[in-house]
C-alpha cells in the first residue's frame, strides 16, 4: 500500500512474490509512505511501514522526456487547477503531490526548465 495525496494508504499491489518494485506515476526527489501487509487466508500481520524517494528524473518532467520543457508547460496548461477527484487528473503532473494541479507545479517546472535527466 502507498499513502496517497489525501493521506490513506491505498492498495498499489496484491502479489506473491518477496519482491516489488513501485514504478505507478511516482514524482522524482519525493519521499512515498508505504505499508506492506502479508495475508494467508483470511489472517492479515500487523503492517509493516517504510518510505521511498524515485531519484530518477526531474521533477516538473511530467512527459518524461528526460527534459523539462515547453511541452511539460503545455501538458500542465491544460491540466492546470485539476483537482485529485477530476477524472482528468494527471498524477505525473501534480510535482508537489499535493492533490491539485497549481502553481505550485508551475514553479518546479520553472526551476527545472531546460534541464535533461
């Protein structure tokens, strides 16, 4: 399970394996809360919580191009005050992670510009 912008844990994964890697619409440089929960029938353990931060990318990179430019502006021009409800809500768009497309997006973009991973 990982945290999600309105602060729940939500499921990303049901496996088997001993391993997983979360590659879903993460934001470089941004540290994810996780809960890892093992099941056996119908007895669920305690969670088991840890984080992790993507340090691939760039944030405001939200075509993952590799480089922040004017279509990571376009892409968030046209997504720009999308909430996290919005059927239209780009999860790679919102670099705050904050549940709203906005300036503050805006502003990583900015910081980034013309810069390549």
């Amino acid at each position: 399970m990982r945290k999600d912008r309105s602060g729940s844990f939500v499921e990303i994964a049901n496996i088997s394996n001993t391993n997983f890697t979360d590659s879903n619409n993460l934001i470089p440089n941004y540290t994810y809360r996780y809960q890892v929960i093992t099941v056996k029938g119908t007895l669920e353990s305690t969670p088991v919580n840890g984080q992790g931060v993507d340090t691939r990318g760039i944030k405001g990179d939200n075509t993952r191009s590799d480089r922040v430019d004017g279509r990571d502006l376009d892409n968030l021009a046209r997504h720009y005050t999308l909430a996290l409800a919005d059927p239209n809500f780009d999860a790679l768009i919102d670099t705050t992670y904050d549940g709203i497309i906005d300036g503050s997006d805006l502003i990583d973009i900015g910081a980034n510009w013309a810069t390549t991973y």
